[in-house]
C-alpha cells in the first residue's frame, strides 16, 4: 500500500530556505510535503527528477490577473514559468467594491493603466458582485490552476466612497477616509491580502485621466492604511514615481508605522537618476533598522516594451500613411508596407503628432531599441541597437525599421529597456536583486498584453542572474529563497515557498541546464478576440500545486487544483517528537 500521494525522486533539491543544493527525495501527502530526504515508503505516483532541480513553485506578488481570473482557469502566462502562487490587485486597478454606474470607468482604468482590452473585459467580465466579498466569492468559485491572492485596490475604493469627486482626484473628507478605511478593512476580514494604491502620472485611465489616486493625501493613504491595522491583517503595496523624495517615503513610512502592517513598493532604476535607486535603498535599510517592515519588489531584468505591428506601439504608428492601413489585419498591412511604392510614401511622410501620443517619443528612440530574436537577448549589447544596425549598413535608420517590421507578415517584435537598463547594461537590477530587504516581483502577468511581456520573470531570475550572466551571477539557493519564501513572506503567505514537512506542496521539477524563455507571441484568445502578448517556456518539465501535476514538459495537465487564497496563512505547526 503506497505511503504518499508523490514522491520525487533523485532530484537536487533546493529547499527555498536558504540552504544549499543537495540530492533528496521529496514526498507528498494530503497536498503537503511530508518529507524530504531519503524517502523509504512508496508513493501512489513516483516521478524520477534525476538530474533536474526540484525547487518550490514560484510566488509572484506583482500580477494583474483581476478580469482574467474571473473567466479563465488557466493564469497564463505565469502558470507557464513555474509560478504557483500569484497575488493580483496591484497598483490600486481591480474590480471591487464597485457600483454599477462605475463599472464603465474601472474598465477604462484598468484598460489604460494595464493595456488591458476593454472589449475584452466588457465581454469577460460578469459583475455578478458589488462588495470586495463578493467579488472575492466570484473568483472563489472558478478552480484555477495556480493559486491567486487579490488585494483591496485604492482606485476601486476611491470611486465607490467618493464618486465622480474621487475619480477628479478631490481632496477626500474625514468622513470619506473613515469610510475607505472601514471598506478596506472589511476586504482584507473578508480574505483580501491588503491595500494598494498608486501615485505615478504614467497610470492613466484609456481616456488619458490621471488614476484617481494620484494625488491622495497623507491623511487618506494613512487612514485606509490604518483601517487595515484596526483589523490586525494584511499589506501594504504602493507604487510611486516620488520615493526617493523625504516627502513620500516619511507618507509610507507613516502607513507601515502608525497600522503596523508591512508594506512593499515598486524599485526600479530610472534613467533620468540611474543612481537613485541606491539612495532608495538606503531608506529601505533605514527603515528596517526602526522596525518598520518595508520591501522593495524590483525586477529581474530592465522593464522593457515590444513594438510590433501586432503590438500597441510600432514606430510608424503615427505616420499618417500608414494610418490609412492601420484597421487591417497585420499580415495585410505587412504586404501592403512590402511594396516599394507604400513604403516611399511611409518613409517620405513625417510623423505627425507623436508627442503627448501614446507612445510619445519612445517609438522613434532606436538607439535603444533592439530585433527581439528567439531566445531573447534581455541584456544586448547597444551596437546591436536598430540604429547602429542601420548605420553600419550605410541606412537610414526609418527605412531599416521598417523592413524589420514587415519581416515574417509582420510578427516581428522589438525589444526597448526602457527601466533598468543604465548605460546598457542590468548592473543595477543585480545591485537590487543582492539588496537583502528586496524582493523579486514586477511581472504584471496578466497585464500590459500588448506591450510588456513581463510574466517570464522568474525564469529570467534563475537563467540569467543564476547561469548565463559573464559577471554578476547570483548564487541558485540565494535566488530560489528569494522568489520562493521571501516573496511569500512578504505578503503574508507563511504556508508555502519552502520545501519542507507540512508546507504547501507546490513544486517545480526544472531541466535547469535547458532553462529558456522563449521569443514572446501574439495570440487572440481573450474575450472578444482581444489580443495578448504571452510567452513560454521551456524546461519545467514538472510543475505541482497543492501536490496535484498542472503542467508536464510545458504542457496543462487539465488539473486544476489552484483556489483562491483568502487572506495571510499561518506557517506549518512543527511537529512533535
């Protein structure tokens, strides 16, 4: 009679704890690792990991799953990286609390600050809930194939306190923050993991409206905070263009004291300061050394946009010729750029427009911009830029661009860093992934489907920062700990990220050696044929949750035994000799 449920045999087990690589077996029982070791009892089913990692599955506490989760079982494309736990939410976008006169505008917030299609979510989403509860019961009730977390969003709950005031950034009353504050907790008792909020002028609604949160005073963003602490649970995630500023740090500073609830924040290097980001750090340490526990999130590689034909942005977006083919479907508009005669009409036409437009001045900065071949390259060299490109053919660098982009009927795609990449190079993301108050996060699955295809993430942690980078590397047990416990921790999730007796069992079986991320694709299977940038793997050759096999080489199993977490987890009870 088999003793387990599973037992992993024979793999290099990294723990999530910190601890070095070693070979073990790993069993599991009821859903729970129930031990690891040299494994004597049988298990119903035995996978052989000889010459593979086994690690935990990934935490990823910076996703956009909201309208998605709703609809679909699969919480791709961060399901496909080894990812087993995602916490959705952020950025104070979601759906709930909501009044139905709102409904519009929540999908125009989230379809501008996200990228995310508002037929899709027009379509896609029910709005069978008004309370945060009930949205929460919403997900509850469809079985996914990875766990997801939700969060109370600031904009939702601005909007459903203070109406169209809340929405024009008005000043909120004593008795509006006493309300979002009562609201915000009442989320996270219902099982919400925390609050988000954001305040950077680039979230903007599809009509081009700052996020109503943009300007949300101390008193507010402190009262809701402390709405939280009254409630003894839950995080605090923010994201802010002004941390480096006394002002706004001393504001969080204040939320993560006064509630007492831990609060994290999204890190990256700007390239208008790409020094900053250390002082930011600096104020991170700062406030661990008074107790008070603040993260930074940062990314594992620059924050880079693709354009395409098929993508939001291209270079020629704006040209007033090619606007005229602009509403065909790509490989038409791919034939018609290939003919000689459109193309002089394209390239003799000047861009009209282009500042101030979506996009702005980004799609023309080729010097910066990159052919994204497959596997990708996330660090390229600049003289391998469009612009260096064209010049050592002798080209003009709009005429070399162009016949890039009409390549393969136009499937091209275009890679631009456009966060994190100081002088060409992802020193500084190393420099903050190494910092030991950070954790990894900022792959926004779920979100920016046609621009940024940030999911793939955590593969990127464990290949370039623990295998391919020349100078730099990070050792493996370091980053698994880091995007394994440590993420979980951060928000709360204390059951999962560690391969040990009683933890969640959520494990990744990786053919470490041919770890890839391959080259990032179109498809159009959201509601409505929204379009989506998604984006595989290859080399997880196993992933479990909850000790049930979602994926094998790559591919859905059609398990889906991912539910929705309600609130922070206790860790595992030791058990007794």
């Amino acid at each position: 009679m088999p003793e387990f449920d599973l037992v992993i045999r024979g793999g290099t087990v990294i723990d999530g704890d910190g601890g070095p690589a070693r070979s073990a077996d790993v069993a599991v029982a009821g859903g729970r690792v129930a031990e690891v070791g040299k494994v004597a009892g049988t298990g119903r089913r035995e996978v052989d990991a000889s010459g593979a990692l086994v690690t935990p599955g990934f935490v990823d506490i910076h996703a956009h799953y909201d309208g998605q989760a709703t609809w679909d079982n699969q919480l791709a494309p961060s399901s496909w990286h080894g990812v087993t736990t995602v916490v959705m939410g952020n950025c104070g976008v979601g759906f709930a609390p909501v009044r139905p006169e709102d409904h519009q505008r929540l999908i125009e917030l989230m379809e501008g600050v996200e990228d995310i299609p508002g037929a899709a979510l027009h379509e896609g989403l029910t709005w069978e809930w008004r309370t945060f509860a009930e949205y929460l019961d919403a997900v509850d009730r469809i079985p996914h194939d990875i766990d997801v977390a939700a969060q109370v969003p600031h904009g939702a709950l601005r909007l459903h306190v203070m109406g169209e005031r809340g929405a024009q950034r008005e000043k909120a009353t004593p008795e509006d923050i006493a309300r979002m504050a009562e609201l915000a907790g009442a989320g996270v008792d219902a099982g919400g993991l925390g609050f988000t909020t954001s305040r950077t002028i680039n979230h903007r609604t599809s009509r081009g409206e700052p996020t109503p949160t943009l300007t949300a005073s101390a008193d507010e963003l402190v009262g809701i905070a402390n709405g939280l602490g009254a409630v003894g649970k839950g995080v605090l995630q923010v994201v802010s263009d002004h941390m480096n500023s006394d002002e706004e740090f001393a504001m969080f500073r204040q939320m993560a004291a006064e509630s007492g609830r831990p609060l994290s924040f999204s890190l990256v290097q700007s390239p208008l300061d790409p020094a900053s980001y250390r002082q930011v750090l600096d104020r991170i340490s700062a406030a661990r050394d008074d107790g008070l526990a603040i993260t930074g999130q940062v990314a594992t590689r620059a924050v880079g946009l693709l354009f395409g034909l098929q993508c939001t942005l291209h270079p020629f977006m704006q040209n007033p010729v090619f606007k005229e083919i602009a509403g065909l479907p790509v490989p038409e508009q791919a034939k018609i750029m290939a003919d000689p005669g459109f193309k002089e009409r394209v390239l003799g036409a000047s861009s009209e427009g282009v500042q101030g437009k979506i996009g702005g001045m980004l799609i023309s900065r080729f010097r910066y911009m990159f052919e994204l071949g497959d596997p990708p390259d996330y660090e390229p060299n600049l003289d391998g830029s469009i612009e260096a490109r064209a010049e050592r053919a002798g080209r003009r660098v709009e005429d070399f661009a162009y016949d890039l982009l009409i390549a393969d009927e136009g499937r091209t795609l275009l890679y631009m860093p456009t966060l994190n990449f100081g002088g060409g190079t992802l020193d500084a993301v190393g420099d903050m992934l190494a910092h030991p108050y950070t954790v990894p996060g900022l792959g926004d699955g779920g979100a920016h489907v046609g621009t940024i295809c940030d999911g793939s993430f955590p593969t990127t942690l464990l290949t370039l920062w623990g295998r391919d980078r020349p100078t730099g590397r990070l050792d493996l047990p370091f980053l698994i700990q880091r995007h394994c416990r440590d993420t979980a921790r951060t928000v709360g999730l204390l059951d999962r990220g560690v391969l040990a007796t009683g933890y969640k069992a959520d494990v990744n079986v990786i053919d470490f050696d041919h770890l890839v991320a391959c080259r990032p694709e179109i498809r159009y299977d959201l509601p409505a044929g929204g379009r989506r940038l998604l984006q595989r793997a290859e080399g997880y050759v196993h992933t479990f949750v909850n000790g049930a096999e979602v994926y094998s080489g790559g591919e859905a199993t059609g398990e889906l035994p991912g539910r929705l977490v309600r609130g922070g987890q206790p860790a595992p009870v030791p058990a007794t000799a």
